[in-house]
C-alpha cells in the first residue's frame, strides 16, 4: 500500500512529512501537490478576472507545483522514508477533492496531510482542506496538527 502525504510548501505540510517520517512504517510514498489553474480559479473568484489568461503563467504554476512536489519528496528522504515518488496534480475541482480522487487512484492505505489550525469564522470563510479531506477520503486520514509556537 502507499502513503499519501498532501504537500504545499508550507511549514504545516512539512511538518506533516517529519511526522509521518518519524512514526510511520516504511511504505511506499507519494508526496502529492495540487496545484490550481488559472480557469478554476476564474470560475471560484470570477470578479477577480482582469483580462485574458496568459499560457506563460499557467506553465509557471504547474512548474512551481512540481518544484514544491519535487521539494516534499527530498524532504521525505531526508527524513527517512525511502521509497518515494512524487505528483503534482491539476485542481479541477477542489483541492481537497482532488487528493481523495489520487488517494483513491493509488490505493492509499494512509492519507497524511498538514493542518493549518484555523478556527471559527476563518475556518468557515477560508474551508478546511484537511477537514474535507477526513470527512471525504473514506480510508485513514492523519491530520498532523501546526507546530506550537
């Protein structure tokens, strides 16, 4: 079976690979970014569209989204996990959406992903990927909390 571990860059979602890295047996892993292109994100966010959508930029995300997967799986080595691949995945939908559908392809046998440890109103305005996630995912699902401060 494989671990998915969810990775976008951030100091939560690395900490969810040193987590997963120190307590998790060795299996297959596969660190996971989504990315977003421009189109969902016009469809989301419609007011916020200024004008025609340049190629340029989309290759950049995707580039920038491989980087960070490429990133979180030299990250996972360093940590200790050994046998891992890495993905970075177009959003067509939603992020957390996404990482379920990839779960579900890969066969997951575990989902890790970083939480940001927002609560109340911001949560409910800004979602929680990780929250749809454990709700959604119907496999084990390891939401590895923010660091303390």
């Amino acid at each position: 079976m494989t671990i998915l571990v969810a990775y976008d860059g951030s100091a939560d979602a690395r900490a969810a690979i040193e987590f997963a890295a120190k307590h998790l047996t060795a299996e297959p892993t596969l660190i996971l970014t989504v990315w977003e292109p421009l189109l969902v994100q016009l469809k989301k966010y419609p007011l916020a569209a200024t004008g025609a959508i340049d190629p340029d930029t989309e290759q950049e995300a995707q580039a920038q989204a491989e980087q960070h997967a490429k990133e979180g799986a030299e990250l996972a080595i360093a940590a200790g996990l050994s046998d891992v691949t890495y993905r970075a995945v177009a959003d067509n939908e939603t992020i957390w959406k996404t990482i379920v559908d990839v779960a579900d392809e890969v066969g997951a046998s575990l989902v890790v992903t970083g939480s940001r440890g927002l609560a109340g109103v911001r949560s409910v305005l800004l979602g929680s990927v990780s929250n749809h996630v454990l709700h959604h995912a119907h496999r084990p699902t390891l939401i590895v909390p923010p660091a303390k401060a």
